[in-house]
C-alpha cells in the first residue's frame, strides 16, 4: 500500500536531501498509466511457490504479528541451510541465504517508510482474499518478483535442480583424474565456447565483407544526394556541413517507418536536438527493420514518448531533466567534480549529433550550437580554478563533443592544461571516433601527440561504441592512428535494450578488442520517463557481467559494470555490498538502496533508485524474438 496518501509528485529531478532522512531519492515516481494486472491464477501460482509464507499471512490477523512471524520463518530457513543433513547444492544454499536477505530488506519498516510503500501489506491482503481492499493497481510484475523470491528461500530456484529438485552434483571431470579428466574438462568447455561463438555470430559487424560492400552502396547514394564526391567524404568538414537535421532529408535518404518520420518531424518543431551526420548514417541500412542497426538507429532517431517528454518540458528542461544532479556538482561553470583526484571540462556544449539517452541532453541547445562554445573567458577562469586544486591530476574534457571543436581551440586548451604542474593526465571523452571518424586528420593526430609526453602527461581518448555494428574499418583506422602514437583508447559502453541481448555486449568487447580498443565502463542506462525505451534492470547488467562477459578472456572484459549514483558518483555493481534492495513497488520495479563511493570514508547518506521492473524488460525481449527462458535466472541477481 502506499503509505500516508503520498500524492504523485511533479516530474522532476532527484529529491533535494532533507537532513531528517536517511537516505535521498528518485522522486517518488508514476505509475505505468498500463500495467498487465494480474489473474487470481497468476497470484494462485505465486503462492504455490512457498505455501508457508501463504499460510503465515493468513493466519495471522494483524500486519505486525505476520511481519514477525515472516521473520521467525526466514531464521529457520537460514538455520536449515547450515544443517548438515541438507542436501541441497552449495551454490542453491548460497541463493537461499541471498533471497532471505532480500526478503528481510523488503518486509522491514525502515524501507516501508523510506519508500512510502509495503509489499508486505499487500501481500497480506492478497493473502486474506481482500484484494478489494488494495487501493492501488499491482502488476505481473509484482506477483513475479514475489514467485521467484518464495522459490529461492526453500531453495526451488531451479537453477541446481533435476527433475526438480536440487541436488549435490558433481561434474564428471571431477570425478575424474589426471589427462582423463583434463580431457572431459576441455571437452565441457569446448561445448561452452562453441555457444558462446554461436550466439555471438548473431551479430555482425561492421568489418563484415558483406556490411562493407552495403555501407560502400550507402555511401554512394548519399553523396549523390548531396552531389558530392569521394574526396569530400573523407573531409570531415563537409560531414559537419551536411548534418542531417530533418525528416525529409533523413527520409530521402533511408525508409523510416511513419512513428520514426513523426518523432523526428515534432523534435525539430519544438527545439529537441536532433541531428545525425552522413556518415553515421550510412551505417544505417536502408529498410527500417532494425534487424541489425536497431542500436544506431535508436541512438539517433528518438522514440515517440522521448519527443513528447521533452516537448511538454522544453522550457524547464534544465530542472526537470537533470537526472544526474550536476547542478550541485559544479564549484565553477564547465566543471563537474565528484571525486578527490579527477574533475570534469566542458567547454564545448554540443556535438556533431545527438544521441537520444545522453545524460546530458538538458544542456544541448541544438546539434552543432553556435552558442556552443565557452567564452575564452570562461575557459580561462576554469583553468585558473583547475590550478588552484593541486588535488585533482586528471582532467575528463567532455561535453557536448570537445573533438568537434577547431585544432586552434583544442590546441589551446591542451597547451593550458598540460602546462600545470599537477596534471599528468588528459582525457577526451568523445564519439567522434564512432560518428565522424575521418575529423582525426594527419594535423590533428600530430598537435595531439606534442602534448601525450610519457612520463609527465598521458593524454587518453574515452569513447561510446555502443554496438558492433559501429566498428568500422574507418573507425579501426582512426584508432590505429591514436596506437601508433601511443595514446590509449578506452570504450565507454551504455548498456540498453539496444545491446542487452545474450552475448550482444560480449560481441561488442569482442569486436572493439580487434580494432585495440580497450573496454573500460558498462554504464547502467539512467533517465527518467523520456528515456524509458532504453533503460534495463540491474537485474540484467548483473546477470551479463556473471553469465556472458565472464566466458570471455581477461582481455576482453576490461571493463566495469557501474550505476553512477545522481550527485555522488559510480557504484561498482559487482560490489554486492554497495547496493541492496529494499522494496518491490507495485509496478514490480525494484527499489535499490546503493551506497556511495565514499562509503567507510564519509557519512554520505545512500541513494534509493526505483528500476525497471524485469517483467516489462522481458516483455521487450520477447517481442524482439528472444527465448525468456534463456534469461530465467535474472530474477536471482539482486
């Protein structure tokens, strides 16, 4: 029930913190205005997963007096799995104890309180048969949530199981001894490898025979709709020039389906940037299937809903869209800081195109602003800031794209910076190498390389491959360039229903691997209502680092799984006890506690996030072909 009446709040950014609470929050937020409610067999079958937990709750008249008998049940379901006369596996008694800790969280009146909802009561009353007496609507999703948590505290996850129950099993191999059993070994992992390069081959890339002689026919129709020639393809100028910015350029050039065509016609109508350069969009293939370029077109033609969000808050985007609180992260105009040794440039507010779910969307005027550019001024001052903070070593130049800016003015800016003692590491955080490759010309790659001095100062570019479909032989060939320099080039993935497919990110580390990109960041997708399309649990980042990035060599799994938390900065989500959950809303969404970097350094209070219910995200795969059943373990990663 939601607790106290609590009124649906405006939308808006994250809570300001009250020092009377405990932790700081998303905004309450709305409900789905549709969920898929749920049939008295949905919630008959939920209660079939551990009838002790249905009879407690019956039996007991009060709330509190079921609550404590909830708690009672979960300690002798936590004595049983250290009996030893179990004969559980291990690892489904290291479930059991996960889901009972979970199960704790959720029904405790600290978390009821902090998040003005109880399952528990809800529970209850479905218990009880008093459904009618639940005055908020409550989802599949909910009863799902509550199914699999039931099964995993009497250890029927299924996960161990055969024939349904869990059992202690033992792999042949180690019943085995010496070359017998390295060789049934290798043949088990030979049958892993063989599916993890299976599903792999799904997808293509964009160093593909077959993707390159299609890109090279895009690329000839573009330039004759232009009325160019191949020696202003490769001038990234006439890219910068010849941006795409409405629907009937962007319709005469590839089909879009007539919800792309409307998207994009209210976006430019009502200021939402928008934009897409030729050569990005010759990545895209011509008939709006989005059987292969699903995520490059996602990341530039915005769904309905997203246009809509933002037309209705257009002029107070700056409040509403600031999801990840740098207002009150800035100590100086262009500067972001969250941490003790690295803080973040922005001199430069937009890009050569925009991408749909960047955080940083509220800020843009439009693609290619003229207004983009700090004032000389401006960046003077913050560079004098940056001296006056010996702390900070490392700067992240970012924005809007620093790289679409003049070598004259990048020039500059690097001259200043890496003349401060204190600084021994410059990074560039771009997607130019991913949509405007040729921009790193021979001019450009030799001023970069007068300021990377080893030894004294690193300079590193940080860019946003999102798919493999990205990874071009022109993308390869910029890299290549930035190598033989010797500058690093580190990838910074978003991770979306646009890449969360099985082993769809695996093929992505894969393929950027090949070019000498080195995977650093998996960024869990964050927004609010106008990014919905593209946001996926925790749950699923969670289960993909454990079940796919980790069959994959050290090499190609560099990179960190990480929830930046509004205002504080990145949660690493492998760390288990960084994060927690302490609710499940009605709409079947989890509500995680994560605590903050500064964690046994600091009194920083936690941060509560409200996710993505793992049914709807289920949902989404489905429809777009997956078996569920490939996914059935998501419900245990918390």
């Amino acid at each position: 029930m939601i607790l106290n009446e609590i009124q649906p709040k405006k939308y808006s950014s994250t809570r300001v913190f009250d020092l009377t609470d405990d932790v700081f929050q998303d905004e309450f937020p709305l409900l789905a205005n549709s969920i898929d409610v749920p049939t008295d067999r949905d919630i008959i079958k939920m209660w079939g997963a551990d009838p002790e937990v249905l009879k407690i709750l019956k039996e007991n008249e009060y709330l509190e007096d079921a609550r404590e008998s909830l708690y009672q049940y979960l300690n002798i379901c936590e004595m049983e799995v250290f009996s030893s006369d179990s004969d559980l596996h291990p690892l489904e008694k290291s479930n059991i104890r996960e889901c009972i800790r979970i199960f704790r969280s959720i029904i405790g009146p600290i978390n009821e309180k902090r998040t003005q909802f109880s399952a528990l009561d809800v529970l209850w009353r479905l218990a009880k048969g008093e459904r009618d007496k639940i005055d908020i609507d409550i989802s599949v999703g909910f009863i799902l949530e509550f199914e699999h948590l039931f099964r995993g505290v009497i250890g029927e996850s299924g996960i161990y199981s055969i024939n349904g129950k869990s059992r202690k099993l033992v792999p042949d191999f180690l019943r085995m001894e010496g070359r017998e059993a390295a060789i049934e070994r290798s043949r088990v992992l030979d049958e892993m490898a063989k599916m993890v390069d299976d599903t792999i081959k799904k997808y293509p890339t964009g160093l593909d025979k077959k993707i390159i002689k299609k890109r090279k026919n895009n690329k000839n129709r573009i330039l004759e709709y232009f009325n160019a020639d191949e020696d202003q393809w490769y001038n990234y100028r006439w890219h910068i020039k010849n941006v795409i910015r409405d629907e009937k350029t962007l319709s005469d050039l590839i089909n879009l389906t007539p919800d792309e065509k409307e998207a994009v016609s209210i976006a430019r109508k009502n200021r939402i940037p928008f934009g897409i350069t030729p050569y990005y969009l010759s990545l895209m293939d011509y008939e709006p299937t989005r059987e292969f370029d699903h995520a490059i077109r996602a990341q530039v033609i915005p769904p309905m809903n997203y246009v809509l969000t933002m037309k209705k808050y257009r002029d107070e985007k700056e409040e509403v869209m600031d999801f990840m609180g740098e207002h009150d992260t800035s100590p100086e105009d262009l500067i972001t800081r969250r941490y003790p040794k690295i803080a973040i440039l922005k001199p430069y507010d937009t890009c050569s195109q925009i991408c749909v779910y960047c955080q940083r969307n509220w800020e843009i005027e439009e693609v290619l602003s003229p207004h983009a550019l700090a004032s000389q001024n401006k960046i003077d001052t913050t560079i004098e800031w940056f001296k006056e903070h010996p702390g900070i070593s490392d700067i992240l130049i970012t924005g809007g794209d620093p790289c679409v800016m003049s070598d004259k003015l990048i020039h500059r800016l690097l001259e200043k910076i890496s003349a401060i003692d204190h600084i021994t590491r410059i990074r560039i955080g771009t997607r130019t190498p991913v949509v405007l490759p040729f921009r790193f010309t021979e001019d450009f790659i030799k001023m970069i390389s007068k300021y990377h001095i080893p030894g004294k100062v690193e300079i590193c570019f940080v860019t946003h491959f999102e798919h493999p479909y990205e990874v071009t032989p022109e993308a390869m060939q910029t890299v290549e360039k930035l190598k033989n320099i010797g500058i690093g080039v580190y990838n910074q993935e978003v991770f979306t229903v646009e890449n969360s497919r099985r082993f769809e990110s695996a093929a992505l580390r894969e393929t950027l691997r090949q070019i000498g990109v080195e995977p650093y960041y998996n960024f869990n997708a964050k927004g609010k209502e106008e990014t919905k399309n593209y946001r996926v649990p925790i749950a699923r980042i969670l289960q993909e680092r454990k079940e796919e990035a980790r069959l994959l060599p050290g090499m190609s799994r560099t990179d960190e799984p990480v929830f930046n938390v509004p205002r504080l900065g990145k949660n690493h989500l492998r760390a288990w006890q960084d994060h927690r959950v302490v609710m499940i809303m009605p709409d079947g969404r989890r509500v995680y506690e994560f605590h903050p970097w500064e964690k046994y350094l600091a009194p920083i209070p936690p941060y509560n996030h409200y996710d993505v219910p793992i049914y709807d995200y289920l949902k989404k795969m489905k429809k777009r072909g997956e078996n569920i059943e490939d996914y059935k373990t998501i419900w245990y990663y918390y």
